[in-house]
C-alpha cells in the first residue's frame, strides 16, 4: 500500500491496486462522522468508439449510453430501486456522468456499511429489460437536447472535431485535476498530484506578476458569455491569495497586478460580503511588494472603506479601472447591466466625492473615455443621449455639461483633459 501525505492539509492518501484491478484510496477524516465514497469508472459520454478483443474491429455504441447506465444501475432484479433502498437506511446517494468518466456516490453518519453493501451490489449486477430500457431511452434523448444549449458544451463538441489532433482539452474548473487527466491519458502509474495556482510559470517579466482572486462572472451581461463558459463568480481564499502573493515576492516580483472580472465583487460569495479592501490591506503588507494594481473596479461596488484603503496605502496605485458598457440608459438596459453609470460618475464629479478622498496624483480621464462610446459615430445623438443621462433638456448644452465637468475637477487638483 502506497502513502500519500500532504503537509500543507495535513492528511494522509492510502491506495493500492487491487489483483482485480481496481484502484482504492483511502483519505481517513479525523473529528468527523460522516462517511463518503465514491465508485468511478473511465466511461463517460464521449467513449462511443472500442476495439473489441476478440475481433479487433472498432464498434460504435450510441450517444448517452454512459448517461444510460448511469440512470439504470440502481433498478434491481426484484423490482426495488437502490436508491430507494439507500435512502431508507439514512443515505444521501447520487450518480453523475462527465464526458471522460461515470461515478456513483454516496455520504453517511450511520448505516455505513449496510449501504456499502447495497451500493457493491447495484454497481457490479446491472439488471435491464426491454421494457425498463424502452423507458429510458425516451428519458434520455430528452437530457441530450437541453445541451444544444450549453454553450460550454457546444464549444468543447466542436473544438474536439475541429482539432482532432488534441489529446486533451481541460476546462477551467478543472484546473486542480489536471496532472491526474494528465496521468490518465498517458496510463502513468505516478500518484495523482494537484497543480496549484502557487507553482504556475510567469510570464510576465522578474518585476511583475498578475494576481488572480476569482474565476467567472455572475453579471450576465447579455453581450457577454463569460459566465456561461467560466462559469458563476467563485473567490479564492484570502488566505490562498496570500501565500501566492508571498511566494511571487519571494522570486523577486515587485509588482502586482489583483484581476478578476468584478475585483469589487471578491468575497461576496465566499464571506458573505465585499472583502477587496481587507485584501489589499493584507497585500501591502507583504515585504519585497511595493506596487499593487487591480482592475477591474465596477463604480457600483466601489465603497468608501475601499477608497480610504486606496488613498492610504503607499503601495497601491492611485486610480480606479473602472470600465464603462455605455452611457445610455436605454443601452445600458438592452445588454442587462443595472447600473446607470452617466448618472453616477456625474454625482461622483460634482460633488467631488471620489477626488477628494484618493489624493492629488488622481487623474480622471473618464470623458476621455466616454467620448468614444459612440457606436453610431454621431457626436450629436452622442450629446442627446448623454444630456438625457445626466437629466439636461437641451442636448446642445452637452459642452456646458462637459466644462462643468472639468471646472469640478480643477477647483480640486484634478486634470481631466
């Protein structure tokens, strides 16, 4: 039996191959009662092409046969349902199908082994008739359709026609699984390490490194797929973005540069608030750091603990990358985000809210920015709509607007030309 120890989570992997074949690990839990296994075999929803043995011809089996067998294994002979059975005796039991493998699971406090005897049995003594097979086909045909949208799916699907040649395409969520599909492929027999964010190679330079504190995007923006092909927003740990950032300054890095969709949004669905400010408080701690940078900063989350965090730390940069969809109401509605931004950064410039609290090296080039909005390329349906934005009458004091704008910020130190 092979030991496997991770220090950084204290816990021990204990597997061994057995005469059979099968592969068992073992990752004992201490302080807990609950139990979980998990039974998986390298059959998924694209292994639709064999070799049989005994002719050494290649077969080709239908599309949602794992998806099949996945849903049929727990019927039995004596008309019962495992899953049934597994629920009476207190058992949270599942199954799911992936494009590379099929696996059946299950979690317990009590009756343990009762269930691991069920589980054995229904996985390795399959039971079908015509008539129960009749029945699920008409059940799965239905699943097939509702990937036609699935973005994500429809992508990958063509990606593997399109370049046949690739042996393995990973998904971003799969990250951490990487070296083991890896291994897989290959049939190595080497433990299944995990690839961490920490080790990654860079490629930008001694003195400069990006940082990432979150993968997707809940936004659902109607122009934008990122969500559907990363997924929702999901935050890293503080303390996993920490280390990462010790380690980058440990190898001379000077600079980072904190990315995210949304870096405003950190840690709301992890911590159940924004946690950006206590973040970069934490980053400018680091020694061997001495400029930190983030983008991108959505106005709508930018609180005013963020702001003091900014104009009080030497160490981060004095702007706000704030990106801006449009400057029409109207607009802003069709492509689904919910902030009206002209309105905003009007409330923001005329007040002076924001300048007065970053600092004197702030410079504001927003209307820069927003001049080249204008997809129509007409300077006059440009200044309708964003004296409507900003609640002007008349269009044609779009100027006046534009001036007033720009007085606010030099009265206050501020260049915007």
């Amino acid at each position: 039996m092979q030991i496997i120890e991770n220090l950084k989570v204290k816990e021990k992997l204990y597997t061994e191959k057995l005469d059979n074949g099968l592969t068992v690990m073992i990752i004992p839990k201490h302080n807990t009662m609950k139990k979980y296994i998990i039974w998986s075999t390298h059959f998924g929803s694209i292994d639709n092409h064999f070799i049989n043995p005994k002719n050494g011809k290649e077969e080709v089996i239908p599309d949602g046969v794992a998806h099949f067998l996945e849903h049929k294994m727990f019927e039995q002979r004596n008309g019962t349902n495992s899953l049934d059975t597994l629920s009476a005796l207190g058992v949270d039991a599942n199954a799911y199908t992936t494009n590379d493998h099929t696996a059946y699971l299950y979690e317990a406090t009590n009756n343990f082994y009762e269930a691991l005897d069920e589980f054995m049995d229904y996985v390795q003594n399959p039971y079908f008739t015509d008539e129960n097979v009749e029945k699920e086909k008409g059940i799965i045909a239905e699943e097939i359709k509702q990937y036609d949208d699935e973005v994500e799916w429809i992508f990958e699907e063509e990606m593997k026609k399109a370049l046949p040649e690739v042996d393995l395409f990973i998904k971003i969520s799969e990250y951490n699984k990487i070296w083991s599909k890896i291994s897989d492929l290959l049939k190595l027999n080497e433990p299944n390490a995990c690839m961490q964010w920490e080790d990654r190679v860079i490629t930008t330079g001694s003195t400069m490194a990006y940082l990432k504190i979150a993968e997707g995007c809940s936004n659902h923006c109607t122009y934008c797929a990122i969500p559907k092909i990363q997924g929702p927003y999901i935050s890293r740990k503080i303390e996993d973005i920490i280390e990462e950032a010790k380690r980058l300054s440990d190898t001379g890095i000077k600079e980072i540069i904190v990315i995210a969709q949304d870096t405003t949004k950190y840690g709301i669905d992890l911590y159940g608030k924004p946690r950006l400010a206590e973040l970069l408080t934490e980053l400018c701690k680091i020694e061997g750091i001495e400029w930190i940078r983030f983008l991108y900063a959505y106005p709508e989350s930018i609180s005013d603990e963020l702001i003091k965090v900014v104009k009080e730390n030497d160490k981060i940069c004095k702007y706000f990358d704030i990106p801006i969809q449009h400057i029409s109401d109207k607009i802003l509605k069709k492509i689904g985000v919910i902030m009206t931004y002209g309105k905003l950064l009007y409330e923001s410039i005329n007040k002076e809210v924001v300048m007065k609290k970053i600092g004197d090296r702030y410079t504001n080039n927003i209307f820069e920015n927003i001049k080249h909005i204008d997809d129509y390329g007409n300077e006059y349906w440009y200044a309708r709509e964003l004296s409507k934005v900003l609640e002007y009458k008349d269009w044609r004091n779009f100027l006046k607007v534009l001036n007033k704008a720009k007085e606010a910020c030099k009265n206050s130190g501020f260049n915007i030309d």
